[in-house]
C-alpha cells in the first residue's frame, strides 16, 4: 500500500510541475494581461528560483518499480498539446486581439512549453512499447516540424551517441550555432537512411505510403496549411515560429547533455558500450519535474524505455554533472565564449579522471 502511494504521489509531482502552467497560458491566449506574463514567469524565474533556492534532490524510485499512471499523463499532456499549440497560434498571430507586447510574451510563454514540457513528454512517448503513445509523440513532434526526429533519436542517436556518427553529440569545442543546423540535417539524413535499411529487411516490402517520413513530411505540410487557412499568413508565421524555438530548445538540450563526451574506439573499430559517463546529468528537482526527467539523462541511455519516474540519477563520481540546471546551461548555450569558459576545463577534467 505504501509503495503503491508513493508511486502515485511520484507522478502526482510531474502532474502538478508540468499541467500548471496550462490554465495560464489558455488564459493568457484569450485575454492577454497578466495571465500571460505569469505563464512566462513560471516557466522561467519560477522554475530557475525553485531549483536554486530549494535544494531537493528527488530520491530514486526502486529498482524495477512500474508506474502505470506515468502513461496517462503522457497522453494528457500530448493531446492538451495540440489544443494549446492553435491556441499559441492565434495568440502570436495576432488574430486574438493581444497587443504586440503580449503578443511577444506569448511566442516565448507558449515556445517555452512546448520545448520544455512538450518535446520531453514527445521523447518519453516515443520510447513507450504501446503504438497509440508512440504515435501520440511523433505527431507532437511533427507539429513541431521536426517529425523525423522520432526516428533518428531512437535509432541512431541511441546507437551512436557520443561517436563521430552521431549528429546529435556535439564536439568539444563546437559552437551551438554550429551544432543546430549540422544536427538538424544530419539527423534527418540519418532517420532516413535507418528507415529504408529496416524497410528493405522486411519481406514482404511495406507499401510506400507507410514509410514514416512520408507523415513527418505531409504532416508537417497538412499542418502548416492549416495554420494558414484558419489564422491566414499570420498564423503560418506563428506556426513556423513557435516550432522553430520548441525545435531549437530540442536541440539545445541534445547539444547540452552531450557536449565534449565521447566513446573509447576498440582495436577491432567498435566503440565501448555507451555508459553512465557519455551524458551530462542535472539534478536540479524542479526543472526535472517540468521536464519529465530528462535531466537524469544517463540512466535514459541506459535504459531508454524505462518510463520517466523510474529514472535515477547516476552519482557524481560515475557521470559528468552539469553546473547548473539543464534550462539554465542552455541559456548559457547560446553564448558560445561563456559556455566553453565554463565547461572545456569540466571536459577535460572528466576525460583526465576517467
């Protein structure tokens, strides 16, 4: 009894981190003022002085514990998505009526959650066993025009990560602006080229309208187009921006959790198995609420289809811990002088220990 309760109050902590900002944010779309600016301070003062200023560190979950309420806040998070992604639509746009002050704070406000909460209940989902979550997350991404990334994070970034053939694992030394778009293209090339290999390994050979780049691609499309017919050129634009900064936060977090670390290479060309020291970890607790854990990223990389509340978080001896929270060092991220100043020397003070 007790066990089952702590695991209900478990997912209870990331119901009430990450569903709070919606009544703000709705509210903010419809009528501007206030509601909007307190749904940009929670995702960002908020969220920073509840990490640094109460110093939690969530405990473990037990080994092999199951969270089955954990898929039902997955799911309620990726459908309210879609219904608070027009609503960001015709927030920015302008087409609600908001001034252009709000209307700023609302691209941010609504941006901010969709790259934060969303993309990283969209990772969570793709990585589930049940084909109607999967699904739930790929379209998340796909309204984020980035759909082929749920087939390149699962099947090559967790193959290769940490090695040369990973676009996704940023060199040291490398800038985010450098990293983004090599990352973005690469990624997309590479889930293309692992979904033709796996296509071509079936017998018989699946219909070519259920080749997933043909949704990423027409859905992103459908999307767009539908942005544009109900909120006019306006809403294409919001639409257009609001993915580019959910995608971007995507791939601030990949060029974060990953930056400088890489796999040894083996005599026999094989690189060492991806361990607990190929990813930089946060143990901030509020943004690992908000963000469904993906801060705990190398237990993720251990064992990718644990579900978010079951993550744990490696000891600092074991796996490179990062200075600050996973949000706060990708702010840092877009200051490319500031960011190697504070982590080259962590680099390569991690390389030399291990």
């Amino acid at each position: 009894m007790t066990k089952n309760m702590n695991k209900r109050r478990s997912v209870i902590l990331f119901a009430m981190a990450t569903l709070a900002p919606l009544p703000l944010l709705v509210l903010g779309a419809a009528t501007g003022g206030v509601w909007i600016w307190l749904a940009l301070a929670y995702l960002t003062a908020f969220a920073f002085l509840l990490d640094q200023l109460v110093a939690i560190i969530t405990p473990d979950a037990p080994e092999g514990a199951e969270f089955p309420a954990a898929d039902g806040l997955s799911a309620t998070l990726a459908v309210a998505h879609f219904g608070l992604f027009a609503l960001g639509v015709w927030a920015v746009s302008g087409t609600s009526g908001l001034s252009v002050s709000e209307r700023i704070a609302a691209f941010f406000a609504f941006g901010l959650f969709f790259g934060q909460v969303s993309n990283s209940n969209a990772h969570e989902l793709i990585h589930r066993g049940q084909r109607p979550l999967r699904a739930l997350g790929r379209w998340v991404y796909i309204s984020h025009l980035f759909g082929h990334h749920a087939s390149a994070h699962p099947k090559v970034h967790h193959r290769f990560v940490a090695t040369p053939d990973d676009p996704n694992s940023a060199d040291l030394g490398e800038s985010y602006y450098r990293f983004a778009p090599r990352a973005w293209i690469g990624s997309f090339r590479a889930g293309l080229v692992a979904e033709n290999h796996l296509r071509r390994s079936r017998s018989p050979k699946p219909p070519l309208w259920t080749h997933p780049y043909i949704s990423y691609v027409g859905g992103a499309v459908v999307l767009l187009a539908l942005s544009a017919a109900v909120f006019g050129i306006s809403g294409l634009l919001a639409h257009l921006a609001l993915a580019g900064y959910a995608t971007a936060q995507l791939l601030l977090s990949d060029y974060v959790q990953h930056y400088g670390l890489s796999r040894a290479k083996s005599a026999n060309g094989r690189y060492e198995p991806v361990g607990e020291r190929h990813s930089w970890n946060a143990p901030h607790w509020f943004s690992s609420y908000l963000m469904l854990n993906a801060p705990r990223h190398s237990d993720h990389h251990a064992h990718p289809t644990r579900a978010y509340p079951a993550l744990h978080l490696p000891e600092r001896k074991d796996a490179p811990t990062l200075p600050a929270s996973l949000p706060a060092m990708a702010t840092l991220a877009l200051f490319p002088t500031l960011w190697r100043r504070v982590m080259d020397k962590r680099v390569a003070r991690w390389k030399t220990a291990g």
